[in-house]
C-alpha cells in the first residue's frame, strides 16, 4: 500500500478539484445573493445619487442670495423626498426642502433648518452659504455605467446596498459547488434507531453534509449504503444523476475485508492509501463517470480533520470565505505523538492563551472533538512536546 | 430635539432589545441545525463508543497468548464492522477483525494487520502486544448520561458529528430573533424600475434584510410604505401579526415635514432625536404594540452603519457569532472630521496595514461604502487625525 505525505495528499486532491474552480455563473436576485460572489464587475445602470439633492432638512437657495446674512428670503414653496421634478428655484426666494428632496434647478446650496428661524412665508437666514453646501450632486458616488461591484466580491449587505441604490434587482454569481455525501459501513444506522450490537448512527451522513454547507458550497445528494460494493456504485450513479460535481464519502477504504470504495474505485484508476497523518491515515482520491470523488475514512473525527484539511481549504477558496484561522501558540501541557505521523490533535485556547489537548489522539474520541474549539499541529518528525513549547493551530 | 452620544445610544438600544436575550427553544432535526445555538445541556443517550472495538483493521486476540512472539494462531474468524454480537474468543486463537469492529468477549488486544503475515487458516504474529493495544473501550469517549454538547454552543460539523455519532436525531435550539425591516419613503420604487425623476430604488429593505440574516436573526417580514402614517401604521401592524420582534425601519425620523416614524411613534413614547454620530445622525427608539421599534435614518449608508453600531451586536451576541472584528490600525492619510460627532468613516485594509479612507464623509456615498472593507472611528473631540495616526476599526 503506498504512503504518501499530508501536503502530498492535500496537493493531489488540490489539483482534482482544479477544475471546481472554473465556476458557471448563475443570475440571482439580491434577495437570495448574501453570501455570494460576484462573477464579473457589474456596471451601475444609474449615477450615483440619480439626481441632485439635498444633505440636510432645510432651505434650497442660490448662495450668493446668502452673501448678506442675516437676511430674510420669501419661501416659494417645498420640495419633498417624492417622486417629481421640483420647479426651479426663482432668484432671491428659498425654498424649503427635505434631506434627499431634489435640489430645484437654481438652487445650488441648502441652508440646515438649525440655521434658520424655520419660517413657511419668509426664511430668516442666520449666515452666508457657499455654493454646494448640503448638496450631494448627481454621479457624486458613481458614475453611471461604473462598476459599482467588482467580480471575486463575496457579497454581504453593503454591496446588496450598492447594487439595490443602483437600481439592479439581480447579480451575476458563481454557481455553488454542489457535493453529494456519501457514508458506507454496514454497521451503520439511522440516528434515532436502538441499535443493536455492533450498530452505530451514521454520524458522517450529517456532519459531512454540514461542513461542505459551511463552506459555501451546496449539498445536492447524501447517501448511506452499507458495504456491498453494488449498492455503492448505485449511490455514486445517484449522486452523479443529482449534479454532484464533487463526492465525498467515508468509510471503505482502508486494509479490512470489506472496503467498498476501494473494491469500486481502485479499478477505475482511484488512488488509495495511507497518509502519514493521524487520525485520517487512510485516504483515497479517484474519479468517477469523471465527478472527482475524495474519500476519507469512516471515523467521524477522521473525517471531520480530513473534511478540513484536504478539501475546505479549496472550497472557501471559491466561495471567498476566509481560510480557517491560524496561529502559532504554546502547549498548556505536554503531549506526545508517534514517529512519521503528522498528529491533528484536538485541543482548547484556554483564558491564558495556551492551547489546552482535549482528549488524547484516539480518532473516535468525537465528543472530545465537539467539545474542542482547535486542531493543533504535531509534525511528522515530532514525537514529544513540552509544556509551553509552540504548537501551529487552527481554528474549527 | 434631543442630541445624545452614540454610546448612550447603544445603551438605549441594548436595554430595548434586553428582552430578546432571553430565548424560547425549538426542537430542530440534526440536518437543520448547523449554525443554530444550543439551549441546554444534551446529554448522550449512549456511551461512545457504544462498543468495544477494534481501532485497527488486524487480529484480535488475548495478549497473554502473544507472550512469546513471533509465533502463529489459528484464526477462527472474522470480525467485520457489521451488526451482530461476534463470538467470544477461544484462548490460544485469533480472530480477523475490521477497523470499528466489536472486539469479541476474551479478546483484550488487537494486533495490526502490518505485524502479520495476514493469514487466513493461521497468523503469524510478529511480536508480542499489551492488553488494551489498539482497543477502543466502550465510553471511552463519553459515558451514557453524561453531556455531549453544553448549553449556548453555536452549532458546527464537529458538534453535529458528536451528536449524531450519539444517535440524537434533534437538538434544542434557541429560536431565532424574528425581525421585520420596513423602508419608508414617498420616494422609493422597487429596484429594476425605470426612474421618474425624484425617485430612488429601495435599498434598504434588501440591504438590511441581509444585515439582519447575516447576524443569525431571522426576517419574517418586508414591507415598504411611501410617507403616509396610517399607511406605515398598517404595516407596522402586519409586522407584529408576522411574529416580529424585533422592527426595524428606514427613514421618516429627521426634522422635515414628512416624517412617518416619528410621527407614529413619538405620541406613543417613542424617543426620536440626534445622535452625535456621522453617518446616521437622526435616530429613533421605540415599542409599537410591545414590540421594539428601532428606527434607522433613509439614507443606505446610515441605514448600514447604525445597524452595525445599534443593533448587530446584540443579535450577534444572541446566535452566539463572534463580534465584528476590531483593530487599532494606521491611517494611511490624514482625515478632517467635525467636532462633536464621533465619525464612522469608511475605509481598506491596505498592503501595508494602514487604513486607506475611501470615499468621504458624506452618508449618500453607498458605492464607497461598498468598496470598503471596514469602519474607522474619528472621535467626537477630533477634527484632524495625520497619516499614521491609530484609528478604531471594525471590520465589515
């Protein structure tokens, strides 16, 4: 069986996926685009304001009928924020305006209502205004036809705020990764069954399913069979008749009697092996009906530190979420690890600031998974740490 | 009018919006759970793992009887991770078993495949193993009873894998904030129309939605109204009748003649006034048939920094998300601000980690508030910061 390294592994299941990168773009209204990326620069149909208006409740005037304040100026009306094109402004009148009321042709100052005895017949004005004090001019945010949105953006409510004053109603966005999960293991179960010896509730089908979802990316199919190769080799056929452009599975790959993923996809040229990691030693990578299948074993916490190592890292990529967070932290106690293994270890950022293990590095401690809030780094050539000595994290 | 400072402000808010804290749970299925927020302690129905099991694909045998490897055992089976009870061990025999197999009563070891010589009929064992090697006991991981996730834990993969893996099949979840957003304004068309002149596309009601569903709340209400109360009142009501708890509106709050915020809700006690703040000056707090009202000045860009500022904190805080990212950052240039106002101005990150002003103060400036990457304060008692100056940022 051929054993390979962890950034080995991570490069060849990187450059499977290459292709998922290469996104189709889907139109979508902005209602449903939070979260989204923005394929390409989207143009503004409208200048930004659309129109002139006022920056302050107040008076519309021309400035230089301010020049010498204190004065009185006759009120010829008032503009609203409403829909209509407010009469031009007659010289030596004012007229009393709302904030984002159109400036009146003429006018090319507004005088805040603070600054004025608020008068309806006459306007006591309380001191000189420059010209386009208050006003915001047409195109004074943007111009129209230029980009109000740049391609690659992940889209939250500012730029469905743009977008929407810009008058668009729908966006240009990648297309979602769609990820079929599949678990196999004839000893699994429903959750919620009583289980009889040698049963165990299929934790992957769920908790795999989420992590591609908090990804960005979109589950389209989740299977569940047991381990006849057949029925596996349905389930793919069924996830790839669902659009999945990407499967994942767990379970079945490793040396025992019965490993279903091995039986079918070895066949078919698919990679399988050991990586020199723990937990999540056995992993496989192949194709099927050309849909990349990345496959990690059917332990929950092998799966999970496998979901995060191997393939989160591209699919938050393509949906510009940030990567995982770093860091570099020292040990709240000793730990140690075996010889030419990289250890995921499971572990806590205490209130000093040290990482704190949960757990030991047993791959069906998933408990102490949940109850963890890091993975810390072991390196393959590492088989102590001390208390104190610095770990690389990352935070789940 | 009343002026009062932001923080006094968020206080206001804050003690408004206290209510809410306080959660009824729901039941929700596993699948619909990522991201939700735990209620109370949950304990495991069953130990984990449920059974003792092979950690390894191997034999399983007595240690007692490896004492003086190498030597070879009649394999009298197989063990596969399938349901059933195995047999219970004969002394001197090994049984083949698979990773996550039920170790059969009388065995205590399991030794690996690799330290074989993988032998059907006999197998000979290359070394002597310890008793408990490469055994998983029964609640090795969790004992029956005791809690796989604790209360106030915002649901991830790994909690979901950790109760599943216990056979729960639901969890308790806090029930999302309810919220409504209602844009008011006589000038507002829906996005995608063809302007008349004086009119705007509504921006906000998509843009706070989204700022809304981007803190874990949920939106259970849109509506739009042009300036006319009885109108606003109806929705108001529909709001309520939709199960909101939470309304937040746009526009209709400043000083000029139409303003159907104020007009509504200061004669039901409604706080109206100024915060010394820019963006977002005009500011409102209020409760319409118990229900807090928080109301938002019309502008997109004050609308999007007063929810950040006011409200996005506490619903954060309640669906347990993390905070907005702050850090004390370099101006890359120097910035003019007014006295008496703390500024929210918009800015990037740069390369070289100094915070690069984009756009002006000026609140119409909704494409810059786009292209911005986050929110630096100018503080009330600061007219002029130089280049290189620390400024406040909060990330967007």
């Amino acid at each position: 069986m051929s054993r390979i390294g962890v950034d080995e592994h991570a490069g060849y299941v990187r450059s499977l996926l290459t292709g998922l990168s290469a996104r189709p773009a889907e139109r979508v209204a902005l209602a449903d685009a939070l979260g989204r990326v923005t394929v390409s620069p989207t143009a503004s149909p409208i200048a930004l304001p659309p129109f002139r208006n006022a920056q302050m409740d107040g008076y519309a005037v021309r400035a230089a009928d301010t020049t010498d304040a204190p004065l009185a100026l006759p009120v010829a009306g008032e503009v609203a924020a409403a829909p209509g094109e407010p009469a031009p402004l007659a010289p030596g009148t004012a007229v009393r305006i709302m904030t984002g009321a159109p400036v009146p042709a003429g006018a090319d100052a507004v005088v805040r209502v603070e600054d004025t005895d608020r008068g309806t017949e006459q306007v006591r004005i309380d001191a000189p205004v420059a010209a386009g004090t208050y006003v915001r001019e047409a195109g004074s945010d943007l111009t129209q036809g230029d980009d109000v949105l740049p391609p690659g953006v992940r889209l939250a409510s500012r730029h469905l705020a743009a977008a929407a004053a810009s008058g668009l109603t729908h966006l240009l966005v990648r297309e979602r990764v769609r990820v079929a999960v599949v678990s196999t293991g004839s000893e699994l179960v429903d959750a919620g069954t009583r289980l009889a010896p040698g049963e165990l509730p299929d934790a992957n089908g769920v908790a795999l399913a989420a992590a591609v979802a908090a990804t960005g990316a979109a589950v389209v199919h989740r299977g569940r069979v047991r381990d006849d190769v057949l029925r596996f080799r349905d389930e793919l056929d069924a996830a790839v008749d669902a659009g999945a452009e990407l499967v994942i599975t767990s379970g079945g790959i490793s040396q025992g009697a019965y490993e279903v993923v091995r039986e079918l996809l070895e066949p078919l040229g698919a990679w399988v092996g050991s990586v020199a990691m723990q937990p999540g030693g056995p992993q496989a990578v192949g194709v099927y009906r050309r849909v990349p299948v990345v496959a990690f074993p059917g332990n929950p916490v092998s799966a999970q530190v496998s979901f995060e190592v191997f393939v989160a890292p591209v699919l938050r990529a393509i949906a510009k979420l940030p990567p995982a967070r770093t860091a570099r932290l020292p040990l709240a106690e000793s730990v140690d690890s075996v010889a030419g293994k990289r250890q995921f270890r499971r572990g806590r950022l205490t209130a000093d600031g040290t990482v704190a293990p949960v757990g030991g590095p047993g791959s069906h401690l998933v408990a102490a998974l949940a109850a963890s809030d890091l993975l810390f780094v072991v390196p393959e050539d590492v088989t102590e740490l001390a208390a104190g000595a610095l770990v690389d994290t990352v935070e789940l």
